[in-house]
C-alpha cells in the first residue's frame, strides 16, 4: 500500500525541477527492508548469537551490508535523478480522523540519513568485530547494537510523528542496553539511567508536541505537516509556537543541547564503537533531524521564538565545547566536541539554515565517526581513557594517527576537509539570517574547537608514552574503518560548495531539495571568501595554539596542571616558568571559564538534577510514609478502628456473638421488608 | 365484617380455642426454663397447627405434620437433649439475660408482618373451607409438576442423613481403635 | 456452528465452573488429574473464545446492539434476565480475560503457594473465571453485579489462605496482623462497600425505569432509555455518584486504590496476576459499559473531577513507587499509575479517550500480569521480595532477567510495545476532550500526565538498577538458581508476543473496538442521536 | 374463616421462634425455635392455599416440602450441635466465639 496523499507538491528550488511522487521504483518500494533487516538481526542474534563464530557479530554486519546496497543505490538515484516515495500501512485507526500509520518514507532528506547510519553503522560494526573480541557478552552487544541500528532506522524512515517517536524511544532504549553495557558496575547503570531519563524527560516535549500538532493538523504526517505549514501558516501560528516549541525540547534531549546535554560525557560509559555511532550517526544526530522533518513549521515562526533556539544552540557550541579542553578523558573530550558541533547544527537549522545544518550532520558523522573510533584503537591500546597514560603513539600506532589528524583537521574546519565547508556554510547562513552575535561566537567555536583538537592529537600521539605496557597498532579489521572514514572526512565537502554543481548530479542541497514542500531556507550562491578567511584564521590559530602549548612533554604536564589544579602544584609553576608566560594568557582566560562551566555542570546543573532527583524521592517517601501509610490509609484503618469500636459497644447489648448476628439480621430483614412491601 | 359476624360462626370458635393454645404452646417453647418441657411444648404447637390445618381443609399436611414432626423430629430432639446432657430440671441459664432487645426486634417482626397482612388483604374469607384436598392431588402434584424439587429434596434428605452421620460419627481414638479390633 | 450463535457465551463463561465441579469430585491427591481438568477447562473457554473472535462480526453498526446475544427470563419478579452479549468493547477484555486464565493454570503447575493444596486453589481459580467472563458479557444489572461479586469469593480466600503469612503492623491498632489476614479483609471490606454503594444505584435505576415502561435491569434497555436523556438531575448525579464508588474502588482510583497495594503484596503469584490482568479492569469496564452509556449527561459533569482523581492517581502513584522498597509492592503501586491512565482517557469522553482506556486495559493486563509472574517466580526463588537484598538477577538468571527488562520497559510506555498505545492515546484525547468540558482542566491533565511517564520510568529504571544490575550482594553466592523453567516459559512467551505484537500493530484491539466505541460516543454525546432517540422512547 | 386470622396467628408465631433464636443460650432450644418460625411458615402457606386455591394445592406442596428440609435441618443442625459438644463440653452458644473476628 503505497500512501501518497500528500507527496504531490515537489521541490520547486531543487536543481532537478518537479520530481513526480512515487519515483524510485523497486529500490524505494522495497527501502523498508532497510528498518526490518536490523531487527532481524537482532532477533537471530538473540536466539544463536552465543553458538556463532563471531557471537553475532557476523549477522549485525551483514544485515547493515544488505542495508548499505540499498541506501547506496538510493543515494546514487537521488543524485541522478531524484527520488520521492512514501509507503505506509496502517496500525490503526480510531474514528475517522485518527490514523496511525508506520511505513518508510524516501526522499532526500532520509535518503541522506539511510546512507549515513547504514554506512557509518556497517563500519564501526566491522570495527567492533576487533574491538570487542573477548569482551564479555559480545552476542548481547550485537544485539544490542543492532536494535540501535534498527531503532535509527525506524526514527529515520519515519512518515509521521508517531513513527518518529517509536524509533525515538527506541534509540533510547538501545542506548540504555549499550551505556549500562558493563552493568556489573552501578556507576555505568547510572550513566544509562541518567541518559535515558534525560531524554526521558526532554521527549515530554516531543509527545506533548506531538500531539499539539498532530491535532491540529489533523494528521501526524510530516507530509500532510509540510502542506499545511506552508498554506495555512496564519491559521497555525499558535500552534507553531508551542507545538514546535514543545518538538524543539525534544530535540534538545536527544541532541544534547544545553542544558539537557548532561547525559552526554556520561554516556562514554559504554564501549567506544557505541559511542562512535551514537555521536556520529544515530542518537544525537535525531534531534537535528527531527528539527528538519518539521522546518516547514519553524519556517513561518517569529524572529524572536526562533532566537530562542538559535540562542540555546549557540550557548551549546561555545560553552560545551570549553569543556572539551579540560578534559583528560580522549572520549570526554570528543564527546564535548560532539555537544559543541551538535549546538552548530541546530543553531544553523534554527536559524533557517536547513542545508546548512543538515550538511554538517553529514559531513559530521564521518570525521566524528572516525574521531571515536582511532580514540577506540588507541584505548584498545592502552588500556586507558586517560591522556595523561597515552603519547608518543603515531609511531606505534601510525594508521590510526593519521587518519585520527585527518578527521581532527576536518573537525577544526581546515581547507579543504569536509569540516571546512559545512562549517563555513553555517557560518555564512548565520550571518545572512541577521544573526550577526552568533555567527562571531560560532567562529570563535571554531577556534576552541581547533584548540581542543590539537590538544588531544598532542598529548595522544605526540612527546613520550606515559602509560604501561608496549601498544600496537590495531588489527586490520580495526584499522580499515578507520581509513574507509577517512576518505569520506577528506572529500565529502565538495559536495556542496556553494554556487558549485557537478555535472549530472548537481549538489547536496540539490539532493536535499527534492522535499514534499518547497523550501524555503538560505544557502549561499558562492564562497563569501572573506568569512571563509575569517574562520580559517580562527581555526588555524586554535590549531596553532594548541599545538604550541601541548606538543611537547613537558608543556603537555605543565598544561594539564595548569588547567586543572593551578594553586596547588605552585613549584611547578615556578619550574616551568619559560611556559607560563606562553600559557598565562591562554590559562588566564579560558581555564577559569572552562573551570566555571564545568562547575556550573557539575554543581549547578547536575546538581539541580540531582535535587530534583532527590527532591523527588524525598517527595516520594513523604507521599508514601506520611499521607498514604499515615492519611490516607490511616483514615481508612481509624474507619475500621472506630467499627471495631462500636463492634464491641454494640457486642454488650447481646451475650452471644451467633445471636447478635441473627438479631441484625432479622432487623435487616425487617428493614428490607417495610421498605419493600410497605412503602414501594 | 364485624367481630359479631365473625364469632358467630361455630368454625371461628373452634379456631380461636386450637389457636390461643398453639399461642400458648410457642410462647412456652421459647421462654420455658426446662428444656424437656419446651421440647414438649412445641409439640403442643405443633399438634394444634395440625388441627388448623385440618380446619382449612389440609388433610395430608395435617397428618404429616404429625407424623414427621411429632412422631420423629421431636423425638430426635429428646435425644439431642439426653445426649448433650442439657440439664433437665430447671435453669435460670438458659435464656439470656437481656431480652429487652430481642422482645423489641420480635414485636416489631409481628407489628410489620400483622400490618403488612392486614394492609393487604383486610377482611377477606379463605374460599374452601369444607372440601378436603384430596391425597391424589397432592400426590399428582408432587409426582408431576414438582417431580424435579422432589427429587431434590429426597436428595438433600439423603444428605443430611449421610452428614448426620458423618458429623456425629465419633472418631475412634487409638486405644479404642485396638480395642475394637481384638474384639 | 449455528448453535455457537446462542451459546458460544454461556459456553465461554459456565465452562469453568463446570470444570471446578468435575474438580470437586476428583480426588485431592491426584494432581495430575485435578491440574489437567483445570487446564482442559480454561482452554477450551479459551478456544471457544477464539471461534467468538473468528465469528464477530467487526462492521460495527449501531451502539447498543451485541452479538452471541442470549436473552431468557431468569426471575420474572423482578425482570431479571439471562441476557448476555459481546460488542466490540468487551470483545478483547474477554479474550484478555479467558487468556489469562489459562496462562495462570499453566503457570501453576509447579508454582503451589504455601499451604499448596491445588485442588481448592484450582477450584477457586476457575470460579474466579466464571465471575471475570461473566462480568465482561452481562447486560443485565442483576446478572452483572452478581458476576461482579462472584470474583470477590475465591480472590478473598486466595489471599487469605495462600497469601503471606509475616506479620504486618497496622497503624491504628496496637496487635500486629497476619499480612495475608489484613489484606484479604482489606481487599473484601473495600470492594464490598463499593459494591454496596454500585447496587443501590443499579436499584436506583431499576425503579427509575419504571416511570418509561416496565421496570428493568436490562442494560441495552437502560442505555435506550438513558441515552435518550430519561435520567436526569439530582437523581442521575447520585446514581453516578454511587456507580462511582463501586467502580473507582475496583479500578483503584485514587484515593480508594490503598487496599490494591496490600492485596497484591500479600496475594499469591496466581492471585496477583489475575488481580491486576483481570479484577481492576472490572471497575474501568463497568464505568464504559455501565456508566457511560445510561448516564451521558451525568458523566459529563463528573469527567472533570473524575480526570483530576486519575492525574492525581498517575502522579501520586509513581512517587509512591519511588518509596517502595518490596518490589511487588512498587508494582501494585505502578498499576495505580496505569490505570489512572486508562481513567483519564474515559473521562474525556471521547472515542480516542475510550479507545485509549480500552487498549491501556488490554496493554496492563498484559504487561502488569507478566511482571506480578516475574516477581512472583522470583521471590519463589530468592525467598524475598526486598529490593535491597536483590541484585544482579541478570547474571544470576539471564533469561528471567531479561524477561523483566523487557516487561520493564513495556510498562513504562515504551513505543513499540502494548503499554505506549494506551497513555499516548489518552494524552490525545485529554488534549482534545469532549467539547464542553474544561480545556483547563484536561490539558493540564495532560501535561501531568506526560510528566507522570517520565517518573514511571524513573521507578521502572530505579526497579531494574536494584534488581537487576549489578554484582549480586554476597547474600547469593554459591547459590544456583534454576533459570525460567519449561512452565513458566509456556505462560510467559505468550504475553511477551502478545505485547510487541501489539505494540506494532494496536489494529488487533481497535479493529474491534473502534466503531462501537465511536457509536457509543455517538449515542451519548451526540446531541442530535440524542434528540432523535429521545423522540423514539417517548413514541415507543 | 378470615385469611387474617390466620396470617397472624402465623405472623406471632414467627415472631415467637425470632425471640426464642435471639434470647436462648442453648443451641438445641434455638433449633427448637427455628422449627417454630418454620412452622408458622407453614400456617401461611397453608393459608394461602385456601385462600387462592390451585389445581395442583402448590401451597400445600410447598408446605410438605419445608416440614422436609426442616427434618433435614433439624436432623444436621442436631449432629453439629453433638460433635460441638463433643468437643467443647458444652451446647451454650456463649462459649462458641468461632466467628469472631
């Protein structure tokens, strides 16, 4: 059954002109293998896992094979010629106006996507075949992963909201198998429950939206949203306001932007691929998407309710990202950086640029994606998340070096890497939407996003190994996803450089456009070379900087001191005083600032958490032991007290307990019958 | 109808003097102080109950009652009374002390039931005083229409019978048990 | 199959009791025969429940009209009928019903509570299924409420008998109770002054009728007659007001719900499964059935109040849970949440709302039924239903404590699985409640409500942490536990396909109940039915 | 002959055994006084039929059918009362306080 009742108006701007709805054929018709397949998997991984030679591993890897010909051959159709095509069923119908439908829809948008989780998803599943090996519970790992391979697509494909929210929670869950992987220590249990009750909390929002929406329109399709957003945007303007309010602090959850990002550097708890696919391709990456199924709604909303958003974003990729230069943690600090690119793209699509931030998504999940998983080889080979236990490693370990440079160059937004172009695309949208403050913070994130990377390639795989035993280099079967993320974090930029199409494909946002509605976001027609020169200065400094401060030993020590526990080691400071002078302007400022953050992080928002944690429970022992074992229950055994009581008064008027029981009886009887026979 | 109406005929006064004495008699059977004498009083009531029946032309029921009723469930009781060794003589104990509630509950029983009686059907003749019900009807009743509540009742007989005797059945004690046995 | 037309219900509700009669004359030290009669009774009422599901016919039609319908005159004094049916709303709660049941005797065959005797315990239990059968298919009053007790019986001496036996302080009284003594009494004494209050309104009704035609306890007569507006004012509130009592004690509402914790920490695994599955959902039945239907006016006045007793129920019952240190305890005090929900959504009054009630139904006797066996099978193991001793269950037992992941994760309203379809809907419907009712009211409900599935899944979380996860405490080492054995795993992978089936297809519960739930929101608060039916009773 | 008359010769009767069953202390006098609520039952019974006269004396059917069951009754209530007495030396219903809670 193919539902496409409202897939009718095609993308007016997009370079391929009108693509007729229900283009695709085959591939796009049978695309919802694509959500079943990992399910499968993880069904069969369940069942057989344990008797298998790679517990499972072999079926997960296969399933997202199979899905990644697919999202390939979807991709390649896309770019040639455009696809559009929804296939639903429905799962119920309440009325005549209420519909629930589950299906898959195909066009730009998730075709991106598919091509993302699939292809990413399939090499740190590869990777984790090494990873993994002999670790406890590999087959529950599988599976697990699978499900949250599965749940992705699910959230990805989706129709409608209702679909959206299924996939939604669905990750969550995956993510809290995967977070309390190691469960036999509380600590990673609690990481697990505090992620998936963030998210918990922010998809409050989410339902609540949900349902805002979906009311008014009378319809929880992204389609039937997109039409009705676009003509009848007066009519739904209260509605876009809070609804999308309510949808955008759902996406705050999943995305992890500020404030609700705490579950995020805690979610690091599970093993290393799990937090490659969580931060490059699914999980986070929903929120972001989310924002995009519904930006016909945020189209026609106010300057001001859409401030709100850019302002949360901006606050996420500035503040967050200080974190990350504090941290000693290889995973933390990437998971900051994550937080810190996340607020980039919602603070891009906020803003109204929908390509702009959906492309760095894309561009995103390879370099991240290959971030996590060459931190993953290097933890593999030393046993530590530490820093302070790494260094000296490119020679030890040079594959996973250079392409770890890479994908920190990409990240730092050098020319010509992926990171570069999406990121001056953003910067470009920001400045043209008259979001003139925050496009000066995003590059000055660009600068400490650099910093922060250049730090931990320093102190990673640069001066002298502090930690213990000899590393090696990781197996093949590690390292090739690291160099198959590589190539993508090198080129995919080109993709979309503005005012550029490529003969018979055209360009992303191109691809992007073919779209149920007509967009209406920004992009730029050409290279604004001189904020592309802005940015490359504010990144090759960070880079610079970092580089000065880390790359050496004893800077690396002394750096670390002084970002952490400046009043306490003060001799050092006095040994290394040729450093302090280098670093003084750096530590003055941005350590004090990271530090407070980081308090604020800990003390104030953990904490508020916390106290509303507590709070809650304390609210929920009152509840129980004051007003239902005291009030409520004890109205009701004082009820029974007092009957117990006027039992034993009325007892004395009869000696026997039979008969006092025969008496009312008979005068129950009686009773009955002067009611009955005499007055009825 | 007045009560001189009503006392001239000669049925009347033969009802009044069988009924002031089941009166008596069931009064008797719930105040007396001797256990043996209240047994014997109900079958003072009971055996003019059968002459009131036998006034509204009840024949079989009369004779049943007299027969199941005088001649075998009374006599059960004597032996309940033997056997629980109730004492026979006199006893303040066997009634309780407070009756004022129970007399007040029975006196409200007998004003609702007289009231609900009399609110209803007022002055109004029993129609076949004279012609005896005859056996066979009953008979035919019994063994027709009613075959089914029959059958159940002669089954909850034979119930009562075989729990009769299941309850009372004292269980042997061991040494009795042996006893038996050698024996 | 003609005759099934006539007596496929007497069928599905009397079989049972015949079963619990054969069980009576079979010997108290044959076990195998007395659970195989037992088993053979519940699933033949069971499979005569599945041809009434192949036989139904889904159109819909006209509220008000049933299917399998038998009507014979029972006591005539007082025209009382023999008159049952089925229609698309009590279609899944009596399949839930005679399906549960069955997975209950399976369960059972090795899991004999203390003092064991699986004879009287058998007998009860199909008794209890008569009266849970026959309940959901009554359309008379006097058949309904007699059904309605039925169940209290055998549930009071389960508990009594087969219940906990540690002693129990009871705030107010200065001797301590034996658990199982206190909870049964409790449970009884609650339910049956409910109940007295729901009589004296179903007598209510029947002298009312008398001023439209002959008296009558008929429900489709009563609903005629209500629907077309004959009850009314202070009469029509007090009715609903006494209906109220018996119902929300039976569902638990808040603040009636304190017997439901005791009664399922005290009751025996059977019993407790079948009390949550099956017993509460009698209460939320009666209010769809019953209440709705013959006092539409009425319930419109009392939905407001009856949507903030259900918040406070969502709300008051997870931080309870949150206190809870027995983990039985922390699921009975989750059922209050749930079928708080299922509240909210009748109060609305509204298709969605109803619909809503009746899937959250469905979802919570499944998923709460399954979790009363986890923790049932579990302290049967542990010996202990303390959380604080309990701990790294999963290593102990991988696939029970995967199990209980699973069904922790359905209960708290996971999408995807049976529990999301009925508080997802019933926030829609408090979104949108019926027109006329306070927008207010209902969507702070709302709000509330969403802000209720976040603290249910902070509990349910909290719950698999200490049971669990984890190392498990010193207490188990050396021990070796017997992971699912063959029985429960036969009681329990049903529900489990049941509640992702569900889950990704809601279509299997709404294909019934959706049409005759929009007929009755049709009939009872569509102003124009409303009249036209009015019309019809005073011609007829 | 009045309907009446008899109805309350029945009516005090019953009323009677009702005073006997709450006031007595031994359980075969209470048994006693239930054979006399029984039987002023009976009276009724008896006195409808001759009042409303049916083809098949359903009144006296009935009647015949209580003097049964009592028998029955009295033949149980009889066998208990020996088995408590048994047990407890005694047939004062005082000293049975099974019941209470």
């Amino acid at each position: 059954m193919v539902g496409m009742r409202a897939l009718v108006i095609a993308a007016e701007e997009g370079g391929h002109g009108a693509v007729e709805a229900g283009t695709g054929g085959f591939w796009a018709d049978t695309a919802g293998i694509m959500l079943v397949l990992p399910f499968v998997a993880f069904l069969l991984i369940l069942a057989f896992g344990k008797r298998l030679k790679y517990k499972g591993g072999e079926l997960a890897v296969g399933a997202l094979a199979i899905n990644l010909l697919w999202a390939t051959v979807l991709f390649v159709l896309n770019m040639t010629g455009g696809v559009l095509d929804q296939t639903t069923f429905e799962i119920a119908r309440i009325g005549s106006d209420l519909v629930f439908e589950l299906g898959w829809v195909v066009d730009g948008l998730s075709i991106m996507m598919y091509f993302l989780v699939n292809f990413v998803g399939l090499l740190v599943f590869i990777y984790a075949l090494g990873y993994m090996e002999g670790d406890v519970r590999v087959d529950w790992f599988f599976a697990a992963f699978s499900l949250f391979a599965g749940a992705m697509l699910v959230l990805v494909g989706a129709p409608n909201l209702i679909q959206m929210i299924i996939g939604w929670e669905g990750v969550g869950l995956a993510s809290y198998f995967l977070i309390g992987f190691y469960w036999e220590d509380l600590d990673n249990v609690r990481a697990g429950n505090k992620a998936f009750m963030t998210n918990k909390v922010a998809d409050v929002g989410l339902i609540l939206g949900t349902i805002l929406v979906g009311v008014a329109i009378g319809s929880f399709d992204f389609s039937e949203l997109s039409i009705a957003a676009a003509e009848h945007a007066e009519a739904l303007g209260a509605v876009a306001v809070a609804g999308g309010l309510l949808l955008f602090f759902g996406a705050m959850g999943k995305s992890a932007q500020f404030p609700l990002h705490i579950w995020l550097p805690d979610a690091m708890a599970g093993p290393t691929p799990v937090s490659a696919l969580m931060h490059a391709a699914t999980m986070v990456t929903a929120g972001i998407y989310l924002m995009a199924r519904v930006f016909p709604l945020f189209q026609n909303l106010a300057q001001d309710t859409r401030g709100l958003m850019v302002v949360i974003g901006a606050i996420t990729l500035f503040a967050i990202g200080l974190l990350a230069l504090v941290a000693d943690d290889i995973k933390k600090v990437l998971a900051y950086s994550t937080v810190s690119q996340l607020g980039y793209m919602m603070t891009a699509v906020a803003a109204g640029g929908y390509t702009a931030g959906l492309f760095h998504l894309f561009t995103h999940a390879f370099f991240k994606a290959l971030l996590f998983l060459g931190a993953g080889a290097v933890i593999h080979a030393v046993h530590s998340n530490n820093m302070s236990d790494m260094g000296g490693l490119r020679k030890e370990m040079p594959t996973t070096y250079w392409t770890f440079v890479v994908g920190s160059l990409a990240l730092a937004g050098i020319i010509p890497l992926a990171g570069f172009w999406s990121k001056d695309e953003i910067l470009a949208t920001l400045g043209h939407e008259g979001y003139t403050a925050v496009m000066w913070i995003a590059i000055a994130g660009a600068f400490v996003t650099a910093f922060y990377m250049a730090r931990a390639v320093a102190l990673t795989f640069h001066g002298t190994y502090k930690g213990e035993g000899h590393p090696h280099e990781a197996p093949r079967v590690m390292t090739a996803p690291l160099v198959g993320l590589a190539i993508p974090s090198i080129f995919v930029g080109i993709l979309n450089i503005p005012g550029v199409d490529w003969p018979g494909i055209g360009n992303f946002t191109e691809w992007l456009g073919v779209r149920v509605v007509p967009m209406g976001d920004y992009h730029p027609e050409g290279i604004d070379w001189s904020l592309a020169a802005i940015g490359l200065v504010a990144a090759g400094a960070g880079l610079a900087l970092g580089w000065l401060i880390f790359s050496r030993d004893r800077a690396t020590q002394k750096a670390r001191d002084r970002f952490e526990v400046p009043a306490l080691y003060p001799l050092l400071r006095q040994k290394y005083f040729i450093d302090h002078a280098a670093l003084g302007v750096v530590g003055a400022t941005t350590g004090p600032i990271a530090r407070f953050i980081d308090w604020t992080n800990t003390y104030i928002i953990d904490g508020i958490i916390n106290l509303v944690g507590g709070v809650v429970k304390a609210l929920g022992e009152f509840v129980y032991g004051t007003i239902d074992q005291r009030a409520v229950d004890g109205v009701f055994n004082g009820l029974s007290a007092v009957t117990d009581g006027a039992g034993s008064a009325v007892r004395r008027l009869q000696t026997g307990r039979v008969q006092q029981y025969a008496a009312g009886f008979v005068a129950g009887a009686l009773i009955l019958v002067v009611v009955f026979v005499l007055i009825v | 109808m007045t009560f001189s109406d009503w006392i001239a005929e000669p049925v009347n006064w033969v009802f009044a003097a069988i009924g002031l004495a089941v009166l008596f008699s069931g009064f008797r059977v719930v105040t007396s102080k001797n256990v043996v004498h209240a047994a014997l009083y109900l079958v003072g009531a009971l055996a003019g109950t059968a002459g009131l029946f036998l006034l509204m032309s009840a024949e079989f029921v009369a004779w049943v009652l007299v027969l199941v009723y005088i001649g075998a469930v009374i006599v059960l009781f004597l032996f309940g009374i033997m056997i629980t060794r109730a004492p026979t003589g006199l006893d303040e104990s066997l009634s309780s002390d407070q009756t004022a509630m129970p007399a007040l509950l029975s006196a409200a029983v007998f004003v609702v039931m007289t009231w609900a009686s009399i609110d209803a059907f007022g002055t109004e003749l029993l129609a076949t005083v004279g012609e005896a019900t005859s056996t066979q009807v009953i008979g035919e009743s019994l063994l027709g229409r009613f075959v089914i509540p029959f059958e159940v009742v002669s089954f909850v007989l034979l119930a009562a019978l075989i729990g009769g005797i299941t309850i009372a059945r004292r269980d042997l004690t061991p040494v009795e048990e042996e006893e038996r046995m050698s024996v | 199959m003609e005759w099934f037309e006539t007596w496929g219900l007497t069928i599905i509700v009397f079989l049972p009791l015949v079963g619990a009669l054969i069980l009576g004359v079979i010997p108290k030290d044959n076990e195998d025969a007395l659970k195989t009669t037992g088993l053979v009774a519940t699933l033949l009422a069971f499979l005569a429940s599945l041809v009434l599901i192949a036989q139904f016919d889904y159109s819909g039609g006209v509220y008000n009209t049933y299917q399998f319908e038998v009507e014979e005159s029972w006591i005539g004094a007082i025209n009382a009928n023999y008159h049952v049916g089925v229609d698309g709303i009590s279609l899944p709660l009596l399949v839930l019903s005679t399906f549960v049941v069955v997975l209950a005797v399976i369960y059972s065959w090795n899991h004999w509570d203390e003092p064991k005797n699986p004879k009287a315990f058998l007998i009860l239990m199909l008794i209890l299924a008569t009266g849970m059968n026959g309940t959901f298919v009554a359309l008379d009053l006097v058949l309904f409420f007699i059904f309605f007790e039925v169940v209290l019986l055998p549930m009071y001496f389960m508990i009594g008998i087969w219940g906990d036996k540690s002693p129990r302080k009871v705030p107010g009284f200065s001797k301590l109770f034996e658990t199982r003594l206190y909870a049964a009494i409790k449970f009884f004494l609650f339910t049956l002054f409910g109940s007295a209050f729901m009589l004296l309104g179903f007598l209510a009704l029947y002298f009312e009728s008398g001023n439209f035609g002959e008296r009558t306890f008929d429900i489709v007569e009563l609903t005629r007659l209500g629907s077309g507006g004959a009850f009314t004012g202070t009469f029509a509130f007090l009715v609903f007001g006494a209906m109220f009592l018996g119902f929300a004690v039976k569902v638990p509402m808040w603040p009636f719900h304190t017997w439901l914790p005791d009664a399922h920490t005290a009751a025996p695994t059977v019993g407790s499964v079948l009390l949550a599955a099956i017993l509460l959902k009698l209460g939320s039945y009666g209010f769809i059935r019953i209440s709705l239907p013959i006092l539409p006016q009425e319930a419109v006045n009392w939905a407001p109040a009856i949507a903030i007793l259900a918040v406070i129920g969502i709300i008051y019952g997870s931080l309870a849970c949150l206190a809870q240190t027995d983990m039985k305890r922390l699921i009975a005090f989750s059922s209050v949440g749930h079928m708080g929900f299922v509240m909210l959504g009748i109060a609305t009054m509204t298709d969605v709302g109803i619909n809503a009630a009746i899937i959250g139904m469905v979802a919570h006797g499944l998923i709460t039924g399954l979790l009363f066996f986890l923790a049932g099978s579990m302290s049967h193991r542990y010996h202990t239903r303390e959380m604080s001793r309990l701990g790294g269950n999963i290593k102990l037992m991988p696939v029970m404590g995967g199990i209980l992941a699973f069904t922790a994760m359905a209960s708290l309203g996971l999408p995807g699985l049976a529990g999301f379809w009925g508080e997802f809907m019933a926030l829609v419907s408090a979104y949108n409640p019926l027109e006329g009712l306070s927008l207010g009211v209902f969507r702070t409900s709302m709000v509330l409500g969403a802000v209720g599935t976040v603290l249910t899944a902070g509990y349910m979380l909290w719950m698999l942490q200490r049971v669990n996860l984890g190392e498990p405490p010193n207490e188990w080492e050396g021990h070796t536990f017997h992971d699912v054995d063959r029985y429960e795993a036969a009681a329990w992978v049903p529900l489990i396909v049941l509640i992702v089936a569900i889950g990704f297809f809601p279509k299997v519960i709404f294909t019934s109940t959706t049409d005759t739930v929009t007929s009755l929101v049709d009939m009872a608060f569509d102003p124009e039915v409303t009249a036209a039916l009015g019309s019809l009773m005073k011609g007829g | 002959m009045l309907l009446n008359q008899f109805l309350v010769l029945g009516a005090a009767l019953f009323a009677f055994g009702v005073y006997g069953l709450l006031v007595r202390r031994n359980v075969v006098l209470i048994l006693l006084s239930v054979e006399l609520m029984l039987n002023a039952v009976n009276i009724n019974l008896i006195a409808f039929e001759s009042y409303l006269v049916s083809a098949q004396a359903v009144g006296q059917v009935f009647a015949i059918f209580v003097i049964t069951v009592a028998a029955a009754e009295v033949g149980i209530g009889l066998a208990i009362v020996l088995m408590i007495f048994r047990n407890r030396k005694s047939a004062n219903v005082d000293d049975l306080s099974l019941m209470r809670w």
